[in-house]
C-alpha cells in the first residue's frame, strides 16, 4: 500500500480545557473533575493534578487526599458536548475527510494533499485555528497510519505538534513503552512485561507466530502496531452508521399506555447496543407512522452518552411532542446517531458508582443469558395488562366480525 499522511488530532484534558475557557482563574491550578461525592471517581484531572499522582478512574476520595489544594468541579457533559461539537465543525469546514474517533479525537487522511499543500503546513494552520476559535489546547501528529499519527500525537502533549515521516517510524517507536501502543490495555500490559517485554523494539523483534501463539488475533494487530504496520482506514464522519430499531404494529393502535411501554423497550435496547459496541450517541430521533401512512419524525441532540435513563426521557419527550393527532398509530421507531467511539465516563458527573454498577451487572446478564434477560419494567407489559389487551383485541375481532355479518346479510337481502 502507498504511503499515507493520516493526522491525529487530540484535545488535551479535554474537560478540564473547557472548565478553563470558561474561567480562566482555573488556569495553572491542579483541577480535578468527576463526581461530587467521595464514593465518585476522577473523570479527567490537570497536568498539575497528575504531578500529585492523580489519574482518570481514581476514587474521589483518595483523590483529594492526594491533591488537597486541586479546585473539585462536578463536570457538565452538555456543555464538553457542546465545544467537542464546536471543534468538528472547523474539521469539517477544512478537512477533505475526517473521521471522529472519540468526543476529544479526530483523525483526518491528507493523502495526496501534499501535491498541492505540505501537509504540516496545512496541519499546523488548523491547530492554530482550533485553538483561535476554541481556546481549546489540542495536540497533534502527523504520520503514515492511525497508530503512529496517535502516538505521535500523545508525544507530542501538552499542546504541542510531532510529524512522523515514513523513515522515522521504526526509530519514533522503538524506544517508547508498550503503553504507548493504542490497544494494549492493562492486563496485555502486565502479560508482556511478565515476559521481560518493556519497548516497542523489544516487542517488534519477537516473531509474530510467537504472540500469535500466545494472544491470538490480537497479538498479531499488536505485532503490526508495534512494528507501524496500520492499515486501518479513516471512516467519513458522516458516514457512521446510526442504530436505529421499529415497531410495526398488528392492529393500529392509540393505546398510549402500550406506545409508552414500546418506546421504553426500544430505546433501553439501543443503549445497550450502544454500550455493547463502545459507543455513544449524541443525536436521537423519533418516527410515527399514521393509519394513513402519513409520517412524522424528531429529533434531538444530547450530550454524549449511551445511557438508558437519559435516553429513554428524551425519546418519551419526543414521542410526546409528536404525536398530536391522536391518529390510529401503525409504526413507531427509534434511532440513535451522531455516534463516536469511545466508553461513557461511568457518567462521573451525575450518578453515584452504585448506578455504574447497575449498568454494568445488568450489560454482564445479557451478555451471557441473552439481552431479554433483563429489562425495564416500564418497557414490559404485566400480566394484568397482557390479559387486557388481549380482551381489548378479542372484543375488538367479534365486533368487526359482527360488522361482515351485517354487511353479508344486507347483500342477500338486496
């Protein structure tokens, strides 16, 4: 494959930088966000804050016994939202193709631009322009892969630029931890390093067959990264895929119980897509479908989040908003879009561990038994109002067959 220019573009402590452009007094002072509580964890911290040994994931609690003198700030997703937004529409506006791989990256393919523009030159002026029009600090590297542009980027923190040409790779990669490679998590960490395997040169230099041997498929990617092999292409942010599920009715229905019931369900089993796949959505829509065919959708942006309980109030509000006729209903769907990589914050900002926890426990059940295994009992119907529905719908066949058998009468009358 020809060589590419991939640029890797990395907001710096993210949400930290927003809480910054919106009070500067925060500027140079160890800050801290996440949950308000001890029994919340860090979400993001200050480079001054991780100098005391804090780190994203840490409990509140220890947290503030090792950085007393930080500035705690609950956090507020709509407003990270809302600037990451900000910084893709410059993308967007500039870039021939760009992909959004997290709420705070972005990878852009300069392939071919170099013909008609030096790629770092025309890298450089968007930095410059993000962080003009943002205030946001944003790290950049500029390389022949997403993995190198990656890494490159994160050497080249805080705020800084690091292009990796096609020759520097291997001599860029060699020396650096294994950390450093994109997919290499905390217990691949400890299984390498339990073989003696500390740099990237020490990892590229075993055979590939041996880490085959031993971790599979994934040990394989892991020998090509560690070796600057990538050639993982950058998907058109406007061409990620929404999830999107619907519900076409048997009879059409102006049961308001039984739509609200369904909203519920569809909504909680796209989240739980969502969370499946690593995902999070930041647009949500609503679709009716009248007796008549007549079709209505709406739509809504939220923060970033792949969370049932915030999804589904939004999909009810609009399901509200929607249905106005009190038409017979025939369909009703429910979509999620905008989506990004990346895994939801433990929603840090707002809810306690124990409501993570419940996520959690709730995704292992359906994991292994099934994603009916557990559901909301808002989005299921009882027993008691099964059983009415099906008198509802029996009442409902006797009278349309009492409605034929009239009609048939009066034509052997006539």
């Amino acid at each position: 494959m020809d060589a590419r220019s991939i640029l890797h573009l990395d907001l710096d402590t993210f949400f930290v930088s927003v809480e910054r452009v919106r009070d500067s007094r925060l500027n140079g002072r160890p800050v801290i966000i996440g949950g308000s509580s001890d029994r919340g964890v860090v979400s993001s911290c200050s480079y001054e804050a991780r100098s005391f040994g804090v780190s994203s994931a840490m409990p509140m609690k220890m947290a503030r016994a090792m950085c007393p003198e930080a500035v705690f700030i609950r956090g507020d997703m709509e407003m990270y939202t809302k600037y990451s937004r900000m910084v893709t529409d410059i993308i967007a506006d500039k870039a021939p193709l760009y992909e959004k791989a997290s709420v705070d990256e972005h990878y852009i393919d300069l392939t071919g631009m170099e013909r008609f523009h030096g790629c770092a030159g025309w890298s450089h002026e968007l930095r410059d322009t993000i962080i003009r029009e943002t205030g946001l600090p944003i790290s950049i590297g500029l390389s022949v892969n997403k993995t190198v542009s990656k890494i490159a980027a994160g050497e080249a923190k805080p705020n800084g630029e690091r292009e990796v040409a096609q020759q520097q790779v291997l001599p860029f990669l060699d020396p650096l931890s294994i950390r450093k490679i994109p997919m290499i998590g905390q217990k691949t960490y400890h299984t390498l390093r339990s073989m003696g395997i500390s740099t990237i040169h020490t990892l590229r230099v075993i055979p590939a067959e041996m880490l085959g041997s031993l971790m599979g498929q994934n040990g394989m990617e892991i020998w090509k990264k560690a070796n600057g092999i990538d050639n993982t292409p950058v998907i058109s942010y406007s061409e990620q895929k929404s999830i999107s599920t619907e519900h076409t009715f048997d009879r059409d229905t102006t049961d308001t119980v039984m739509l609200n019931q369904m909203i519920v369900s569809m909504t909680e089993k796209l989240a739980y897509e969502l969370r499946r796949q690593e995902k999070l959505a930041s647009c949500l829509t609503v679709r009716i479908r009248y007796s008549d065919f007549d079709t209505h959708t709406l739509q809504q942006r939220v923060p970033y989040t792949a969370f049932d309980h915030v999804l589904i109030s939004e999909a009810q509000s609009l399901f509200r908003r929607l249905w106005q006729r009190r038409m017979l209903i025939r369909l009703i769907g429910v979509k999620v879009s905008g989506l990004v990589r990346g895994v939801q914050q433990l929603n840090m900002f707002e809810d306690t561990p124990e409501m993570v926890s419940l996520y959690m426990t709730m995704d292992r059940l359906r994991g292994r038994f099934g994603r009916h295994a557990i559901r909301r009992a808002a989005g299921v119907m009882t027993a008691a109002e099964r059983s009415e529905r099906e008198l509802r719908k029996a009442s409902e066949l006797l009278a349309e067959k009492s409605r034929m058998e009239e009609r048939l009468r009066g034509w052997h009358y006539h």
